[in-house]
C-alpha cells in the first residue's frame, strides 16, 4: 500500500503533542480594557452626558441656533453641567471595588497599580469626553442650516474635551480614596456650587475656571486651547500619579506643568482672548438712502433687513438731512451713521436666522434715524411721534390710541390733536412731505439736544 508524501492539517483537530499556545493565539481572552469599555457603567455615564448638554441646549435653542459663535459659547456654558456629572461618574466607577468587595483580589493581579487604574478609569473618562463631543456635532448640525455668514468656533473644544475627560479621571482617584456611596453625589453639588461662585469674580483666578463663559464676540488666542489643556491635563495627571504611579514624585512634573499654564492664564501680559475680526466689519446695501449695513457675522439676514426697512427708504427717498447708512456694529456712532437696532442676543429679534418681528424692527430704527439717542432730553415727543407714524408705526401704536380714546378727557384731547397732525401730515403733497421732513432731519441730526424747531404741518 502506498502513502501519501503530505497530508493537510488545515481544519484538523491538533494533534496530542501540538503546544497549547498556538490555540491560545486563536482563543486570546479580549484585553481587560476592552471588555470595561464596551460594557459595564463607562458608556451609560458617556450617553448620560450627551442627554445632558443635548437637553440644556434644547432648553434654549432660540438663543445659539444659526450663529457658530453663539453655538460655541452655549456648549462651553454647559461645561457647568458636565463637568458635575463627570466627576460624579468617575466616583463613582472608582469606589465600584470597594462597593464590590473585590479590591483585595483586584490587587492581586499581576499588573502595576497605575495600570489597574487606568483600566477601570480610563473608559469612563474616554465615555464621558466623546459624550461631550458627540452633543457637540448635534447642536453644530441644528446650527449649519441656519448659519448666516459665519465659519465653525472650535477653539474652545479641545479644552473642554481634555476637561471632561480629566474631571473625570479625577472623580475616580476621589472615589477609591474616599470610599462611601454619596462621595459622587456630593463632590459633584461641591463642585457646581464652586464653580457658580467664581464665576462671580472678573478677577485673574477666574479665569482657570473650565466653565468661564467667553463672548460669542470673543475668539481665544492660538496659545489659549493649550494653556487650558496644560492646566487641567496638568492637574490630573498629578493627581492620579500621585495615587497610583510607583514613584509618586513623578507627579511633580505635570503639577510644574499645571502651574506654568495657570500663570500664563492669570497673568499673561496677552490676554486670552481677541474680539473676532468679523465681528467688527460689515456687509452693506448701498442702493438706498440710508444705505443698510449688518454685521459680517449676519451677512446672509440683509435682505431680510432690507426687505423690512424698504417701506421707510421709499418714503424717504428725495429727503435731505439724512445720515449715509444704517450701521450694526454695538457702540456709538458718528454724525453720518445711525445704529440699527442690534440683531444679538438671538432669541428676542432674530431667531434662526430670521427677523421675527419686521415690523417692530423697521420702528425701531426709524427711532434711531431721529437722532434722539445722542440726548437724554429732548423735549416733546410729537414731532418725533408724528414721523414715527408716517414712516414705520408701531405695531403697539393702535392699542395705545384705543387706551387714549377710552381714558381721561385730557387724553381723549391729546389723541384728536394727534390725529389732526396726522391727517394734515397726509394731506400734504410729496413735495411738501420731502422738505419738511428734510428741515426735521437736518434740525434733529444738528445735535442741539433739542426739540427740533420745525413747524408741525
């Protein structure tokens, strides 16, 4: 009988004298770090911090949806939310052997202490942080399809990510060495009191608080991400050093590293945070008179505005006396600029990229047209009031003339006087309009502080 030269073994059963290690390989138990990360407490903290911010920026959508800016400053508010939440996850993750009674054999294995430590802690913290990043991407895709000129702000969330994710690890440290079952629930009511007080003071110690709101004017310098990362990256590292590491001098080198960052922070002659260029430009319409002029950071809302002071731009078209433009920038203007009413705080006026209230908005800048902004004083308000009505009324005017007609005899006088004005106003040829309104602009513009010495019609 002839045999075979060669015989496959693949697919064979191994045969009594084949070393173990070779089905080891194949059957190779999932890394410790793995099985903590993918199941247990570590993904429920990481859910339960992205239903948390999700929930906080729901509550007041009407304020941050359609400005990156405004989106950026609202998800770094919420860092007083998440930063309780994560220490109190990390807590309690680290009193998990305590509570379990299985620390004593938990030490017995053969890795070192810091290495057992990041194996429980580390999955919450990395949970924790992508929590942060995945409710991050949800309120940054509600603000794209409502953006009106602006570009992403990222340069607070890489601060913030490490912070959570720090926080957290800290928590953990707190949790194994203080082992009692409210440790979690009262370090993280210690911590949202501590952190609600100082932001109180403006003075340089506030400014290592993680949650310190930033302007949505405000852009952080390219060193800023850095010194937050250095600051509480620091202070963590030290922290779980000094718990775990065999030599615990180690820990020295991340605290020097922690106290450089705060000293740049604090007291840094360069100051964290510039004010965003766009912030400070506009974008104008100049085929009217006042030309309209928004701010850049709002390009894409002109033709809106536009389209809300049409009505009073036709009116006075062929007017003298007028200031050049419209300008939406916050401060004072000059003689040739008249301030529009200011689109921010969203939520009020302009809510997902749209004006809500046209007709108020187009009142309101009429007012400002007037120049009575520059006094406290300035007489009689009939004049004003009369060119109010002609231009843009107030959407309150008619309720206040139906209060008039059913007050006092001396406010049913005043209102048949006002409307008299109103129907001469009226009657008068566009010609006659265009030069009394012409002598009413260039005398209320003059800056006498004074009521303007135009004869009513």
């Amino acid at each position: 009988m002839s045999h075979p030269t060669s015989t496959s073994t693949v697919g064979a059963p191994e045969a009594p004298g084949t070393p173990p290690h070779s089905t080891a390989r194949r059957r190779r138990a999932p890394h410790p770090l793995r099985s903590e990360a993918l199941r247990g407490f570590a993904p429920w903290a990481g859910v339960t911090t992205a239903s948390a911010v999700i929930a906080s920026m729901a509550l007041n959508s009407a304020r941050w949806q359609g400005g990156w800016a405004e989106t950026a400053s609202e998800l770094h508010t919420t860092q007083l939310i998440v930063l309780p939440l994560t220490v109190a996850a990390g807590c309690w993750q680290g009193g998990r052997e305590r509570r379990r009674r299985t620390g004593e054999l938990w030490a017995t294995a053969a890795r070192a202490p810091l290495a057992r430590l990041l194996v429980s802690a580390l999955p919450v913290a990395v949970w924790t942080a992508l929590g942060f990043l995945a409710a991050t991407v949800s309120a940054m895709l509600a603000t794209w399809p409502y953006t009106q000129g602006d570009t992403p702000h990222l340069g607070l969330l890489p601060g913030d990510v490490v912070t959570t994710a720090g926080v957290a690890l800290v928590g953990h440290v707190v949790g194994r060495v203080v082992p009692w079952r409210l440790t979690g629930p009262v370090l993280a009511v210690a911590l949202f009191a501590w952190l609600s007080t100082i932001l109180v003071d403006a003075g340089g110690p506030s400014r290592l608080t993680p949650a310190r709101p930033v302007g949505d004017d405000l852009l952080p310098v390219w060193w800023q991400p850095l010194a937050v990362i250095g600051w509480t990256g620091g202070l963590t590292a030290a922290a779980v050093l000094a718990y775990a590491a065999r030599r615990r001098i180690t820990a020295l080198l991340p605290l020097a590293v922690a106290a450089a960052a705060a000293l740049a922070l604090t007291t840094s002659t360069e100051v964290p945070y510039r004010t965003d260029p766009l912030a400070l430009r506009q974008v104008c319409d100049t085929s009217t008179t006042p030309a309209v002029c928004v701010n850049a950071r709002y390009a894409g809302v002109l033709p809106q505005v536009r389209a809300a002071l049409a009505p009073v731009t036709e009116k006075l078209e062929g007017v003298r006396g007028l200031p050049a433009r419209w300008e939406d920038l916050p401060g004072s203007t000059d003689r040739d600029e008249a301030q529009l009413p200011i689109l921010t705080p969203r939520g009020w006026s302009f809510v997902r990229g749209r004006l809500t209230h046209p007709r108020q908005y187009a009142w309101e800048a009429v007012a400002m047209l007037e120049g009575g902004d520059r006094c406290e004083k300035r007489g009689t308000r009939t004049t004003d009031e009369l060119v109010e009505h002609y231009l843009a009324p107030s959407p309150v005017e008619a309720d206040f003339d139906r209060l008039d007609a059913r007050g006092t005899k001396a406010d049913r006088a005043a209102l048949r006087r006002t409307l008299a004005v109103r129907a001469r106003f009226a009657a008068l040829s566009p010609e006659a309009r265009r030069t009394w309104l012409s002598g009413y602009f260039i005398a209320a513009r003059s800056g006498a502080c004074s009521d303007p010495e135009v004869p009513l019609p």
